[in-house]
C-alpha cells in the first residue's frame, strides 16, 4: 500500500506523461535523454511496462521532478504551500527551474544583507 492508496503503472505512466508534457518534450526527446526507446517510453506512459530504479532517477532528473510526483502523483511535503511551490518549480523545464533557482539565491543573498546595504545606503 502507498502513501495515497495503491500505485499502479497507469499512475505512475501518466505522472510521466503529464511532466513530460509539462516540460514540452516530444516522446522521442525523452526517450533519448533518459536512454530508452520511444516505444519504451510510450509503454511506460501508458502504464504497459514497468521502469527500472536507474530509469526513474533520470525520468526525473531530465523532468526536475521528484519520484513522490512520479510515483504518487505529488510531492511528500507536508506544508501545503511549501509543496504548492515546489510542485510549481518541479513542472517547469530544467532550464526554467535554473533561473527560478538562481533568482532564489538573489533573494536568499538580499534576505542576509544588512538593511543599509540593501537601499544602498
């Protein structure tokens, strides 16, 4: 039994498919960047085959997903606005979480700086 109930591979196939789709990726893209036939891939989102755990970890290192998403649909946060937020950045490209991450460090930076500094005074 999983956290949400009983997981099955149409879940966790359409979890693929849906970030996939979210990230703007063709099948065949995907395909290549995780190592795997497009029609593997296919199988996979339409919960036909299964995937090994080294498959999955690059499903979502290629996707900037988590395998909570992968596998039960969302993140295991407990904060639900933590979790909203995360889930957010994790539905974005790579790239795009790149440039989330560095502004994030901006930010993170400006938090840790004497208020003077800030205002350039």
């Amino acid at each position: 039994m999983s956290k949400k109930g009983v997981t099955n591979t149409n879940n966790i196939g359409a979890n693929i498919r849906a970030a996939r789709m979210r990230a703007d990726l063709t099948q065949e893209t995907m395909a290549e960047m995780i190592g795997v036939t497009p029609q593997h891939l296919s199988g996979l989102e339409r919960g036909l085959v299964g995937t090994s755990v080294p498959t999955l970890m690059k499903i979502c290192t290629e996707l900037n997903v988590s395998a909570d998403f992968i596998l039960f649909g969302s993140s295991s946060d407990t904060d639900t606005a933590s979790s909203t937020l995360i889930e957010r950045v994790q539905r974005l490209p790579k790239h795009k979480a790149d440039i989330v991450e560095r502004y994030m460090d901006f930010v993170f930076e400006l938090m840790d700086m004497d208020p003077n500094q800030r205002t350039g005074k």
